[in-house]
C-alpha cells in the first residue's frame, strides 16, 4: 500500500518518485546538491541549519524546509523536523532543501498544551539521556525517577551523574541509595571540582554520540558539560546572568563536544512537559512490575487486595512505602496523559465525521444500493 503523506508537499517542486523505504536514498537533483547525511542543530521557520554527520564541528549551513516545516520520513508519513534529525537534502533553486528524514532512534517528546495539537518533538536520534542530580543538598530521588522515566520513555539510554561528591561525606553510600530506584542504569557520583568519578561519564562521548542532560537549576549541568567539552559548551549560572541563557559558541542546539560526541542544549529540553508512559514506567520500576506480577488477580490494584506482592514487598521492607508512593503518582500522571491524547484522537475523528457528513449534505450524489 503507498503510504498517504499526512500534509502537502509544497507547491515549489514536484515531489522525487523515489519509493520510500528503510534505506531509500531520494531522488537528488542534480546540480550542487551537499553530499552526505546531515545533522539539523537548529530548527528555524522554514529553515534549519545542519552539518554534515561526518564533519560536525564545522559551521552550520541553511537548508529550507517544506511550508509545513515536515520532511518525509521512510515509513512516508511526514514529520516536522527536530534538532538531531538526520536529513537528505536536494538544491532546488538555488538553496539547499530538506528531501528526507532518516528514521529515528529515539525521540524526546514534550506534550503540548493545545487540545487538538500533539506531542512536540524536542530532539531525535539522542543516545544518551544524562539525569544529573546534586550530591548535596541531599538527592531528590522523586525526581531522579521521574526523570529516569522521561528518558527510558524517548528510546535513548539513561544514565545518572550525582554532582558535588567533593561536599559530602560519604558519596559512596549516597550512590547506592539513588542506584537503588535506578534498576538497569549506571549511577555515577562525580565532583568537577576536584576532577574526580568523571572517567566513566567521558566514556560516553564516543564518535556520534548525542546526549542531552536533564536536572534540576544548581544540578551543576553546565559545569559537568562544560567539563567534558573542555571548554564553555553549555551557559553556566554566572554567564545566564544576563538573563538571555545564550551559547558562547554560537547559535547551535546541537553543540560539539570533545571527541565527537554532541550535545543537545535548548532551552525546552531541561524537564519542563515532559510525560511519562505505562511502557517507560515498566523499564523505569521494573522492581514493582516484576513484583506486581505475582500478585494473585491479574487486575491488582495493591491497594488491600488479597495475595498482593507489592503491598507484601513494603511490609517485609524490600520496597520502600516512598518508592510505591512514586510509582503510584506516575502512573496516575501516565494515564491522565493517555486520557487526554484519546480525547484528542476522539475529538479530530469527530471532526472529520462531521466534514464528511457536511460534504455529503451538500452534494448527495446517486443513493447507495
Ligand atoms: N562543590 C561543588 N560545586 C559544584 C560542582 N559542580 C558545580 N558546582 C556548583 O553548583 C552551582 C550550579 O552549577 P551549574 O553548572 O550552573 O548548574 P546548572 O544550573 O545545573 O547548570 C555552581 O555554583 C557551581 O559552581 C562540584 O563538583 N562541586
Ligand atoms: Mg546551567
Ligand atoms: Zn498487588
């Protein structure tokens, strides 16, 4: 079946016939068209600006984009595009154009606030989601949850990096505690400084490596990046003083960092809308999953009921009452969410119902057998 483009392709060229599929090359133009797989760093109106995935260090280019701000992606439907996306561009006229969107392996997306609207794509093709969490005052691990959900939800792999060893006593012991709501994620306790426990966080920044960092403000995010980089990737606290938070490097969301790895730094990226889902809070608590399963009805709701695993857990003190507590509030907060996206799918089917029912009254055509 051909795949139906969800919106027009834009008046100014006929759209390539390349048959799209997993790793389809569209048609290019001849002509100066710019060679290679790019990286978007930066997602404009009507434009973006990318750099060649085996040259990301060098300076941004312009390539437009369709009206809708959408590219094909392989599967054909259209999708507006992200910072991190990897594209296919074409020069018709005289600029370069976006013709394609690699599929991606990750997405973090942002819920939007509109009814009708959906979720906002904020980047693509992330590899690694660093939650970063002071040492000191003590860690909220609430939050460190929540943010482990978040970045389990977007495909890419978490890690967690507790920052200002260097102010506690015991950063070891602090570690375990947090690493303890963290099944299945490496837990790092770093202090920039004094340069120490950041071996294994620089072991990240391989070749090609796309990392966002979440936390909360006063985490130490930008002097950890900044420490990784080598050099002032990410405005710190005392630079965001003039109030506008801007790069000193340049207009990039999409920031090189030492080694080859990049970073993605916008401003909408630190937390803020972003939405749990049942899928991600399986993997983020798998502990409760895995003893939810043995609870006796398949329904539980481990509340009161009978032969309930998770409430026999916290009694014999191998789940903490607070981690259930969390888990609770997520779902909660994941079903809401769940809620409101059918409400919205129920809403657009409506109002495509009521358009075919107004077409129809206009033109009634031949009555049906
Ligand atoms: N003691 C100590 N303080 C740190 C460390 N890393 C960051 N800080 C301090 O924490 C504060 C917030 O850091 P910043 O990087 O701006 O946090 P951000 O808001 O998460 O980007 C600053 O005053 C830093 O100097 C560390 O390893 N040890
Ligand atoms: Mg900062
Ligand atoms: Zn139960």
């Amino acid at each position: 079946m051909q795949p139906v483009p969800s919106s027009p392709a834009p008046a100014a060229e006929p759209a390539p016939a390349a048959e799209p599929g997993p790793d389809a090359v569209p048609a290019v133009p001849s002509g100066a068209a710019p060679a290679g797989v790019h990286l978007v760093v930066r997602v404009d109106r009507g434009a973006v600006l990318v750099v060649p995935v085996d040259d990301v260090t060098s300076e941004p280019r312009r390539a437009v984009v369709d009206r809708d701000g959408a590219a094909p992606l392989p599967d054909g439907t259209r999708s507006p595009l992200a910072v991190g996306d990897r594209v296919d561009l074409a020069t018709t006229g005289h600029e370069p154009h976006v013709q394609a969107v690699h599929a991606r392996r990750s997405v973090l997306v942002r819920d939007s606030a509109g009814r009708t609207s959906h979720e906002q794509v904020l980047a693509a093709g992330v590899d690694v989601v660093l939650v970063v969490e002071h040492l000191d005052p003590d860690p909220d691990l609430g939050r460190v949850e929540r943010l482990l959900t978040l970045a389990w939800r977007s495909g890419a792999r978490p890690v967690v990096v507790l920052t200002k060893a260097d102010a506690v006593p015991d950063p070891a012991g602090m570690r375990q505690d947090v690493a303890a709501v963290a099944p299945g994620v490496d837990v790092h306790a770093v202090s920039v400084q004094e340069g120490t426990g950041l071996e294994p966080v620089r072991d990240l920044l391989a070749p090609g490596v796309v990392l966002v960092v979440v936390g909360p403000s006063g985490a130490g995010k930008s002097t950890l990046v900044n420490a990784l980089a080598g050099a002032p990737v990410m405005a710190t606290s005392q630079v965001r003083a003039d109030g506008r938070g801007r790069h000193t490097t340049t207009h990039r969301e999409l920031v090189p960092l030492a080694g080859g790895a990049m970073l993605v730094d916008t401003p909408g990226i630190r937390g803020v809308g972003l939405v749990a889902d049942a899928g991600a809070l399986d993997v983020a608590f798998s502990d409760v999953a895995g003893l939810a399963q043995r609870c006796r009805f398949a329904d539980c709701a481990h509340d009161a009921e009978p032969g309930c695993a998770v409430l026999a857990a916290v009694e014999a003190g191998d789940l903490p009452a607070r981690r259930l507590d969390s888990w609770r509030r997520l779902e909660r907060e994941a079903a809401h969410h769940a809620r409101r996206a059918d409400a919205r799918l129920a809403a657009l089917e409506h109002a495509r119902v009521r358009r075919v029912q107004r077409a129809r009254r206009r033109s009634p055509g031949p009555p049906r057998a």
